[in-house]
C-alpha cells in the first residue's frame, strides 16, 4: 500500500510539472487547490516533503528555468533588467524589493530560530525525548521557506485581478471539501474532536475555523456583487432585491454556486463553534461593507441615516447570537467563567507561561517549535501549580507566538510585511466601491479584509504556524499586494 501511494505521489508530481512547462502561470494560479495536501508526505533520505511542498519547488524550479533560458539565450536588453531588479518578474508593474528587506529579515530570523532551538528537551515522563532542532528545521523548511517561494511565484504570476479572482476559487474548493468533510461529521455525528465540533481531517476544529474564514468572506464578497453592487442601490430598494435580473442574474451558474457556497462555509462554521472565528469574520464584514456603504453616501451626498442597514445589521447579529446558543449554549456561557476549567480559563495559563517564556527570552526567542516542550517542562516552575492542560502546541496568540518563534527581529519583520501590505490597499480605501469586482482597487481592499480575518483571529489562535496557514497567509498578502 506503502507503494502504491508513493507511486501515486510521485506521478502527481510528475503530472504537475508537465502542467508547469506547458502552462506555467496556470499552475501557479492552482496551487491553492493543493493547501490541504500537506497531510501526504514522502520522505527522501529521512527528510518529509508534503505534497504542496514538492509542488512549489518544482514550480519554483521551473520558474528559474525558464530565466535561465532566457540568460543563455542572451535576451536583448536582459542586464538592463537585471540592474532594474525587474528580471525575475518578467516586467510586472510590482514592488518586490518593498518587500525584499522585511522578507529577508524574516528569513534570517527562522535562521536565527533554528539557531537557538535545543537540540533535545527531555520531557516530564524522564523518558520522552524532544528533538528540537529537527522540529526547528521541519518548520524553517516547510512553514517558512515553502511559503515565502510561493509568495514569490504569485507575485510574478498573480499580476490582475482576474488572476486573482482565479487564485481564490481555487482555495474556495480547497475549503468547500474541508468543509464538506466537517458537515459529513455533523449529519454521521462522528467527530474526530471529544467536544463534538466540526473539524474536517484536523485534530482541532479552530484549525478548520481558520482554514475557512477566508474562504467564506471570499464568497460572500462574490455573492453580493453579484445581487447588490453599490451601482444598483439608486435603481433597487433593499427591502426587495430581485433574484433575476438580466443586467446581474443570479441564476448564472458561477454565482448560483458561489451562493450555495456561502451557506455551506457559513454553517460548517457555526458548527466548528470558534467564537474567535465567528468574531474576526463579522469584524471584517462589518469593516468592508461599511466602507462600501460610506463611500456610496458620501459620493451620492446622501445625508438621511441609512436606518435600514442599522436594522439589516441588527437582524444579522441577532440571528448569528440565536445560532450560536442554539448550537452550544453551554460553551458560550463557559467562556466568561474563569474559575473553572474550560477555554478561557486554560488559555489564561498559557498566556502567563507565554508572558514568563517571552520575559526571559525576549531577543532571540525560544525557537522554531520549542513551545511544546518548554510549556511541559516550565508550566510548575512559571505557575507555581500544575496547569489545567499538560500538552499545548501554540500561545493561541500569534503575535506572541511570531515573537516566541523568530525573536524580536522576526516580529519587527513580520509586522513591517503586514505594514506594507496595508499600507498598499490603504490607498484604495476610499475608491473601491464603484469598482468592477476584479479592478485593482476592488481587489485590494477585498485582500486587506482577508488579512484583517486572520489578524483579529489572530488575537486568540495562531493562524500561521501550520502548513495550510501559513501558506494561506502569503498568498493573502500577494492578493492585497497585487
């Protein structure tokens, strides 16, 4: 069976470079599609390769391939472009080296992650033993460099917003069959999760919260663009939306399944029960359509009180409040108390032992993946009692965990890369309304309130330090970039 499988694997692979050679910018646009493939590894000469993995370096590979034909052919006009720092984007109107000094700053401080991760921990059995650089270095190859090339590869390739609307429906169907799997597990009630959530194939139905987030706000962006674009709030009331009109029917089959899309991702979230989902999601709703709504009433100098969408947006979060009791009362209630166990009161732990680690490494950090073993190893010593959880992955802050991971250097570097990105769509946040869905504009402010998703989630989960999310991340900055 063993293989078999590897077989299989490599002939994807195979199969993908082909698709490469003969379509490059095709491939690059599909590689959301193959997110959730990180499950499936190979290994060669004992180091792990995901599936994604393999794919990105066998675009990357190609990507320097072509340049490289291009050297020794001895294009006209190529130093020129090399002295221009524009030869590796085939003279794409974009901005790389803005990100060239953050990224390479990020990169030196996985080094530096790497660096200073132990090279065994012994854990509090006296028997298990942590290998913590051979967990650094699977994180710096896999959650840092994987990326980082695929940031690169979209940056050549994603360059217009029809690409970009490409790219993310192809993560939209990576995320409606991760989602397809957690309503399986609802309707069979056969939850891999002992709190009886939706989780997908994860271990943790957060993991599948944050995987679709993006995805639902993607297709709820496309959905009302399709039933109510701000040019058509002059012709038709909001109380009465017609379902078909020939100027933006919504029978077309591309958004007749965007729609079917939406309520799919919207109910698998409900029943992941991630409060800190839900919150970030609504935030970032709330964020986006108030600008568009804004900037409608100031160009039409409308001075009446929009009192119909205070009341539209009261309806929502009323009926979001009802699901959430009807679905899990018991948890929404536990939440608030502290004294006991449950989310809050185990995350308040981490957050002290996070703090104490944090205090006491706060240049360098403790490494890449070091939280695990040194939660296990100096909860007793930072608490003064033992915690109400013994095993814990991350801080469940990804700040802190940024900061932990690559030290200060690492959360200057990422913080300067979120800067630019915002920085970026930031000029477009009062122009993008009456913009057609794939205009630069439009794209931009949609990529800003993607990143803002996994900025506010990230205030409570850490949405970066995994393979899917991490990858996730970049390609949300390549879109709000573009």
């Amino acid at each position: 069976m063993d293989l078999v499988l590897l077989v299989l694997f490599c002939a994807i692979a195979l199969l993908y470079l082909v698709f490469a050679l003969l379509r490059f910018n095709e491939a690059v646009v599909a590689l959301p599609l193959f997110f959730p493939t990180y499950f499936w590894r190979i290994q060669v000469y004992g180091i792990p390769f995901s599936l994604i993995e393999v794919l990105i370096y066998l675009l990357f590979a190609v990507f320097f391939g072509r340049k490289a034909f291009v050297f020794f052919r001895g294009q006209k006009g190529f130093w020129t472009k090399v002295r221009e720092r524009r030869w590796i984007f085939d003279g794409a109107k974009i901005d790389f080296m803005g990100y060239f000094l953050p990224i390479l700053l990020f990169l030196a401080s996985a080094i530096l992650g790497v660096v200073v991760a132990k090279e065994k921990i012994i854990m509090m059995d006296g028997h298990t033993i942590f290998y913590g650089r051979k967990v650094a270095l699977g994180i710096f190859k896999a959650w840092i460099v994987a990326p980082v090339l695929m940031f690169v590869l979209f940056r050549v390739v994603v360059n217009n917003g029809t690409r970009v609307l490409k790219l993310l429906n192809y993560f939209t169907v990576s995320a409606l069959i991760l989602a397809l799997w957690g309503l399986a597990q609802v309707v069979t009630k056969s939850y891999v999760t002992p709190d009886a959530r939706a989780s997908g194939p994860f271990e943790s139905a957060n993991y599948l919260a944050l995987y679709i987030a993006p995805a639902l706000f993607y297709v709820l962006f496309r959905v009302k663009e399709a039933v109510l674009p701000v040019n058509y709030l002059d012709k038709y009331s909001l109380w009465r939306i017609s379902l078909r009109r020939r100027t933006m029917p919504l029978e077309k089959p591309e958004n007749l399944l965007f729609f079917l899309a939406f309520l799919v991702l919207l109910l698998v979230l409900f029943f992941t029960k991630s409060y800190a989902a839900l919150m970030a999601f609504f935030l970032s709703a709330l964020f986006y359509f108030g600008l568009e709504y804004f900037e409608y009433y100031k160009k039409k100098q409308i001075k009446k009180f929009p009192l119909q969408m205070v009341v539209m947006g009261l309806v929502v979060f009323l009926g979001v409040l009802a699901a959430v009791f009807l679905i899990d009362a018991a948890k929404l209630q536990a939440v608030f108390q502290f004294g006991m166990r449950n989310s809050s009161s185990v995350r308040w732990q981490v957050y002290m032992i996070a703090l104490r680690l944090l205090w006491e490494n706060w240049l360098t950090g403790i490494g890449l993946g070091q939280f695990p073993a040194l939660y296990q190893t100096q909860a007793v010593r930072i608490l003064g009692y033992a915690p109400y959880e013994w095993n814990m992955l991350h801080p469940h802050n990804l700040y802190l965990t940024m900061w932990l991971y690559l030290g200060l250097p690492g959360l200057v570097a990422f913080l300067w890369i979120i800067y630019l990105t915002v920085a970026k769509s930031w000029q477009h946040i009062w122009q993008f309304a009456f913009c057609n869905v794939n205009e630069t504009p439009k794209i931009r402010v949609l990529g800003l309130v993607l990143l803002l998703i996994i900025l506010a989630h990230g205030c409570l989960d850490t949405p970066y330090f995994k393979n899917d999310l991490s990858l996730i991340f970049w390609m949300v900055v390549s879109v709000a970039s573009i």
